[in-house]
C-alpha cells in the first residue's frame, strides 16, 4: 500500500477494526487520499480521510480564555449546536471512507443530548474517534463506549493546581475531574484498549511555570501525553493574558519541561522556541485539503478550522460528494501547490515544517493577538496562522488565483504503518 508519511504519522489507520464491513472502503479511501497529496491532484476522487464536526458550540464552563463565552468587540458569540436529523443525513455520505472523526473543536462535545448517538454511528461505519473535552461529563457509561474505539481524549487541563486549575476553568472542579481521568484510565485498562489519553494545557501569563508540574502529574496517574500551546486571544482583555510578546520568559520552562518529559516518559508536545528565522523552515504543501474537511453546525464546509472564511459548500444545498470535488475545493488545493501568495493558506505555518525535529520557528505575535493587532514581522510565514482561533461570524468568501502544480514524495507503507501523532493545528 503507498503511503505518504504524513499521512502515516497523522492518522490511525492502523487501528481500524478490520472486521467492520467498511473496512475495504476506508482502506482504498486511504490509498487515493494519500496518491492524490502526492500527485499534487487538485481533482480527486477520494473522501476525506479525517473530518472534525461540528456538533455544538455550547459548554458548561466560563474559561477565562474562552472565546464564546468572553466579550468581544462586535458582541458576544451566540452558541449553536447541529441538529441531530441533519447529522444522521451526513453520515451515510461520508462515514464511509473516514478514518477518524472529531466532535467539535469549540464547546463541550459531551454537552449534546446526542453525543452517545454520535458515537454509536462513529461505531456503526468503523470510525475512530478522536475526543476534545473538559472532562466534566465523562462517566463510567461514556468511558465504557469511548475507550475501545479511541485513538486519543485530549482533556482540557490548565493548571496543575487547583487553586490556578479553578481560577481558569470556572465552574470545574480538580478532584471531580481528576477522578474522570482516573475513571478513563480504569477503563482502559478492563477493555485493553489502545486509545490515549491526553492533558492539553493553554498556556497563558499565570499558568505556565506549572508545566513542569503537570508532566509530572501526567506520570503520576498514568497519562500518555500533555499538550501546551500558547492562547490565541480575541480580545484585548485576552491579550493581556498571552505571553507571546514575551517568550523569552517561556523559553527555560519549555526546555526544563521538555527534559523532564524524557526522563518520565511522558510525551509533551509543546509550543517551540520563538528563536527560529524562516531560513530554518522548508515547504510541505499541507495535507488538510487532501485528507481532511471542517463540518460547521450550520452545514458549512471548510478546508480547516482556520479558513478565514473560505468555504467548499454548504451541505443544506448539495451533497458531500460534490462539495469535496466541486471547483472550490479544487481551486484551494491548486492554490496550494503553485504557492499562491493570494490564497488563504499563504504563510501559514501548517505549510512549512522545521528543516531539524523540534527546531525553532519564526513567530508573529500579531497572529495569537485580537484582530487590532498590527503585525509585529515582516517574515513570510505566519507560524501561529496554523492554528488561528475560529473566525466566527466572519464573511463567508475569499478570492484567490489558480497557478500550476508540483509534485511531492512519498514513502512505501502498509497496513501495520505506526499510529499517527496527532495534527498539530488542533
């Protein structure tokens, strides 16, 4: 089987049931998904691979950091969730081929009065799922339907103290969670499952000296992995809280916890050094037009959560078939293998990887800062554009011009290819 190897270290494929009837599906998915990001094909005749959907916005905590429920210059967001019939019209369309699927990326997935629902179709076609969470709402019942199909739970987890825990996670408490992490490990445990179990850290001014300290944590009660990434602000009250004009102070953490990390053996994956120039970098067209979509509440289709606006179709007016391989989808994928500097994806950090693992990148503060912001470089690459905050609300068009194509390389695998390590913008 060829596969590109970013697709290999992305994605699970390795832990499909191949017994689900969908499997043969997935797998010749797979196949062309891969060959199509290799080819540099602009018209495919593949399904995505991954799709993250949207199927609430709402949540059951106030973060201080959290965009929905914050105040924000033109007012504050109202939450939407998907209705249940329309999702079940989805599935058919594209559960199929997909690999690995994630419930919303903003909002508590666990909140929905449909997200066991959810998870029993995930199930039915053989998806993997792939979970974001507060941990507020786990229970014995939903760690018991999650953990056998699981690649990996990322759980919102902000301080290694209660008292700094609390403070930024308002309405949740330490041990209440602690003991749904525990609970998820148990069940791990009795249902030899294979899935991961993450905490996923948003470093801000006040918390992230305790990163250290949640490596540690992680060790203690047998977690897999700690996530820490810088918070992307969409206010001034939030940029008061971003350490990003001051990463210097961040640097002796970072590589202490990184150190740290080693000797636990606990996996961090942690914001990288600010020190870098693009000169370190080297061009890797991203792989998300090819393998992956964004299904907003409202139907919308998108290339990633950081579209800027820049939709595929809506899936009220057309089927996914025909949005995946209509012109818009085409245009961007072609836009980004002639390196169109008009497009959307121009700069962004998801298109550049470091020339030597765990390299230092170019930073723009200006992209974790609000929108007033002024650009703070004159570098090409935007690094933090990899994972912008979601333009809610924001015009749904973009122009952009259409050039030729190039072509990357790829590596041979096969079935037993390792275990992906997970997308960076999520």
């Amino acid at each position: 089987m060829c596969v590109v190897d970013d697709f290999a270290k992305h994605y699970a494929f390795a832990q499909l049931d191949r017994t689900n009837k969908y499997y043969i599906t997935k797998r010749e998915n797979y196949c062309r998904s891969a060959a199509a990001y290799v080819d540099s094909s602009c018209s495919t005749e593949d399904y995505p691979v991954r799709a993250t959907i949207q199927t609430t916005e709402h949540c059951n905590l106030r973060c201080i950091m959290c965009q929905i429920h914050g105040d924000r210059s033109h007012g504050r967001i109202v939450p939407r969730s998907m209705k249940k019939n329309f999702f079940d019209e989805v599935v058919p369309q594209l559960f199929p081929y997909l690999v690995e699927v994630h419930p919303t990326n903003i909002g508590e997935p666990m909140i929905s009065d449909w997200f066991v629902h959810f998870c029993n179709k995930a199930i039915e076609y053989g998806v993997l799922l792939d979970i974001t969470t507060n941990g507020t709402l786990l229970s014995e019942r939903i760690a018991a339907i999650l953990m056998p199909r699981l690649t990996d739970i990322k759980i919102s987890f902000d301080g290694a103290r209660k008292d700094t825990y609390e403070h930024i996670r308002r309405g949740a408490s330490f041990e209440h969670v602690m003991r749904n992490i525990k609970l998820l490990l148990r069940e791990r445990t009795i249902s030899r499952a294979s899935g991961t179990v993450t905490l996923q850290m948003t470093l801000i001014s006040f918390n992230y000296r305790e990163l250290p300290d949640l490596v540690r944590l992680a060790r203690d009660i047998g977690v897999d992995r700690v996530k820490a990434y810088h918070v992307f602000s969409y206010s001034k009250a939030v940029d008061c809280l971003s350490m990003i004009s001051d990463m210097d102070a961040f640097e002796d953490i970072r590589l202490q916890s990184l150190e740290l990390s080693q000797s636990l053996g606990v996996r961090l994956e942690v914001s990288e050094s600010c020190r870098g120039r693009v000169t370190d970098l080297e061009f890797r067209k991203c792989r998300l037009p090819w393998a992956e979509c964004w299904i907003d509440s409202d139907g919308a289709v998108y290339p990633c959560h950081s579209h800027r606006g820049f939709v595929y179709g809506n899936l009220h007016e057309a089927r996914f078939e025909s949005i995946w391989r209509g012109d818009s989808a085409a245009k961007l994928r072609n836009a980004l293998v002639s390196r169109d500097r008009a497009s959307i994806c121009s700069g962004c950090g998801m298109n550049y990887r470091t020339k030597t693992p765990g390299g230092a990148v170019p930073y723009d503060a200006s992209g974790f800062l609000h929108r007033g912001a002024r650009h703070t470089t004159n570098d090409p690459v935007r690094w933090s554009a990899r994972t912008k905050q979601f333009p809610i609300l924001e015009p749904r068009a973009y122009s952009m011009t259409i050039d030729s194509g190039t072509r990357d390389s790829f590596v041979n695998g096969d079935d037993n290819s390792e275990p992906r390590q997970e997308s960076i913008h999520e």
